[in-house]
C-alpha cells in the first residue's frame, strides 16, 4: 500500500466521522442549529454575547470500546524526568548571565506543560521501542537502551527548539509574562533573550549532530526553518493574506505544528519504520499540532490571563488574526473592513470583540480543532498492529492526548 493511499484511507475515515458526529445538521442552518452546543460559562472576553461552543469530546458519537484509563503525563513520568534532568544540565554555560537565563524556562515549577516530550516518548513506545528493562539478573538489553536514549535526544532537541522559539516570540511580540511568571525579556533584556534562545539552538544542534543521521538532521533542520517563515509570515502579511484561512493555516503549521510533525517522523525514522509508518507518526504530530493551535486561538478570546499563564487578548492586541475572526468575517463581511483599518486602535478591537461574540467564530474553530484532532486519532488507529501491552498503553495515550488539547482550558 502507497504511502499516499494510506494517508487518504486516514483522512476518509477520520472525516466520515467527523461528520456523523457534527455535521448531521449543515452548518448553514439557522442559528438555532447552533443551541445544543451553548454552554453557560464561555464568553468572549470583552463582549457581552456568549459564543457557543461543544464541551463533549468528538469521541462521544456512540459506544466506545471499555480500556483502562490513561494518563499521557503520568505514564512517561519517570522518563519526562531524565529528560528534564538532562536538559538542565545541558544548558549550562561558562558565562552566568547566559547560564541564568538558558535555564529560565527549564527550572523546577516552570517547565511547561512539556507536551513536546511526552508526545516523542509516548511515540517512541507506540512504535514498539520500549522503556529499558532489565533482561535477566540485572543484565540490560544494551542495545534497546542505547536506541531508547537516542529517542529521548530527539525529545530533548525538540523542547530546546521549542524554548529557543519562545524566547525570540517574546522579544518580537514584547511579551511581559509566560508560563506564568515573567518573560525572559521582561526580567532580562531583549538582547540576552535573543541570545539565550540562540544558545539553545546550538545546543539543540549539538545533540542532533551526535546522532548521526542526516535524514532526522534534516527534518529538525526543516522545522527550524518552518519556525522562522512562519513567523516571518506572520509579521508580513498583506491584507488578503491576514483574512486567508488557508494563509493562516500554512503559518500555523509552519509555526507550530511543523516540529511536533518532524519530530514524531524522526522517531519512527530512528526506530527503522517503514516509510508509511514514518508518515502516520508525521500525520499524528502535524494534526495534533494544528488542533492544539486552534484551541490556543479560542483560548486567547475565552481564557484568563491567570489561566493561560500569559495576557489574554494577546493576538488582538497584536493586530495578529486567528480562525475565531476569520470564520466571524465569513459571517460578518463587514468585519474585514475593520480588520483591514488595522487592530492598533483599541476602537477596531472592540468592534471586532463585537462582531465576534454575536458569530458562531469561537465554535467553529473548536469543531476545526476536533476535525485535525480527529486526524491525528486515526493515524494512530492505522499503526501496524502489535498486541504488546505497553504498546496499546502508549497508543491509547496518544488519543487521550487529542482528547486533552481540544478539552483544555489553559
């Protein structure tokens, strides 16, 4: 089977049921197709009108199979450890001030919600590469911890790119907090942020080289570039690009989704999978990446700033248009020409903040959240079959992964 047929098989399967559970009613329907998803305590941040939206998860549609829960976090723990530990020793520089703010966002407390790593270790498992174990009377399978290691480097490198990503976005965007507390620029500077993020980068590529495989090497290479065009798409769009769905959706998988894809492709490369495998593991991470994203843009209207860890209404503010609008100027055409005579002017976002609570754009972009979480469930589902039980452990994580991102509120 090609690799292509295997991907088409995914998609039309994923969105057959994607349909059966949203789309039995057509969307164009009256607004009162839309009251079976209200729910009481979401509103857009601003305004008055509370947006709709659906609480239950896409997997709600029927009788599911009976499985042992499953805690994506808690079933690589032991290992998110190592890796955390190993990531702040690797960040260690000669000079303090550069050492200080290296280690900012790896410190104890502040590391995030680390789902970077938990979806490359996660994935490692799944892909039938387990966890060392102790072979017979404390003799370890040498080899499997050796490959195991390797698997959690690409974990390592993903986090220390994705860190680095985040301290340059703050100097760009003059962020004042993250995860909570300040931002490194806020506390230290914009100059010694830059160049923290940069130090990370080359520790992310120091790793990367020890592995020696120039096909991973370039895919991590490709998601650092994507990082870059994304934000360089972001920062230069031209008034049609910013009220382009299909625009914002290439810059949010260049930006966010493109090294979740990459990385998961790199895992199943290592592990010596087939290429289809290796594009069912690319397909998980991208659509993943992108559901996450969306759900980040809802949250931006809908969150708090003491739940996000970060200001609400950042993207408005920053004159950045995400799916919520988007799908609210299909509604509201007259949006666009607010949008158009630019976001900098707090008049222009309040009557965006308008027209958006009285659209169906926050609802909506969550039922394009499930569609790509959807996605990402069925390239697990078409992983070869393998009965070991820390393989179906891990397999069943990575969908309850899917579950979380479109569920979570911060």
């Amino acid at each position: 089977m090609s690799i292509y047929r295997t991907i088409n098989r995914i998609s039309r399967a994923a969105t057959s049921s994607y349909q059966r559970l949203y789309w039995s009613t057509p969307v164009q329907q009256s607004p009162h197709h839309y009251s079976r998803f209200r729910s009481p305590s979401e509103q857009v941040l601003g305004c008055r009108v509370i947006s709709p939206w659906f609480s239950r998860s896409f997997r709600s549609g029927g009788p599911q199979p009976q499985y042992e829960e499953v805690d994506p976090f808690s079933l690589v723990a032991d290992e998110l450890s190592i890796v955390a530990n190993r990531l702040r020793s690797m960040v260690v520089a000669e000079v303090p001030k550069l050492a200080s703010a290296a280690e900012y966002f790896f410190k104890m407390g502040v590391e995030g919600k680390r789902l970077r790593p938990t979806v490359i270790l996660l994935m490692a498992t799944a892909l039938n590469v387990q966890i060392s174990k102790p072979a017979s009377e404390g003799v370890v399978d040498i080899i499997s911890t050796e490959l195991r290691t390797r698997l959690q480097a690409i974990a390592e490198i993903t986090e220390m790119i994705h860190v680095a990503s985040l301290l340059h976005d703050d100097v760009l965007d003059d962020a004042d907090t993250r995860r909570g507390i300040g931002s490194l620029n806020f506390v230290m500077g914009n100059k010694i942020s830059v160049l923290a993020g940069d130090f990370l980068l080359s520790r992310a590529c120091i790793t990367l080289a020890s592995l020696k495989n120039t096909e991973v090497v370039s895919l991590i290479a490709t998601a650092v570039e994507h990082l870059v065009t994304g934000e360089t798409m972001q920062m230069s769009s031209s008034a049609d690009q910013r009220s382009s769905m299909d625009y914002y959706l290439q810059k949010t998988y260049y930006k966010t989704a493109s090294l979740i894809s990459n990385s998961c492709k790199s895992i199943a490369l290592l592990t010596g999978q087939t290429a289809e495998v290796a594009m069912l593991a690319y397909e998980y991470g991208k659509n993943l990446g992108l559901a996450f994203q969306l759900i980040d843009d809802v949250l931006d209207f809908t969150g708090t700033s003491s739940s996000l860890g970060k200001g609400a209404l950042s993207d408005i503010h920053h004159g950045i248009v995400t799916a919520p609008i988007l799908y609210a100027m299909e509604e509201f055409p007259e949006l666009r020409s607010v949008v158009d005579r630019g976001l900098d002017d707090p008049a222009n976002v309040d009557l965006a903040l308008e027209y958006l609570g009285k659209s169906h754009g926050i609802q909506r972009t969550r039922e394009l959240a499930a569609k790509h979480a959807s996605l990402a469930s069925a390239a697990v589902d078409s992983f070869p079959e393998n009965d070991d039980e820390d393989v179906q452990r891990s397999r069943r994580a990575l969908i309850e992964l899917t579950h979380r991102v479109i569920n979570r509120t911060k």
